[in-house]
C-alpha cells in the first residue's frame, strides 16, 4: 500500500466522522485533498456543514 492510498484512507475517514451540523476547521496537507474528495461525496448525500 502506498504513502497516498494511506492518506486516501485516512481522508476518507476523517469524512466519514463528520456529521450533520458540524463545524470543519481545515488544515493544510496532502490529505486535506482527500479529505475534501470524500467530504464533497458526503454533501451531495444532503449532510449540512460549515466549513471554517
């Protein structure tokens, strides 16, 4: 398994923690972009964040 498909996993999971209502803080790093990959998937799903 590579560097990024473990960053992939953990971005994807970061994702998945987030629940209706929920106030993201976001960082800097390569696995924010995962992250938000996954985040973008959870919010066409009608989850409702805000993103700070």
């Amino acid at each position: 398994m590579s560097k990024n498909d473990i960053k992939q996993q953990i971005g994807n999971y970061a994702a998945k923690l987030v629940q209706n209502h929920t106030t993201v803080g976001l960082g800097t790093g390569t696995t924010v972009s995962y992250f938000l990959v996954a985040l973008a998937q959870r919010i066409k799903k009608n989850i409702w964040i805000l993103l700070a």
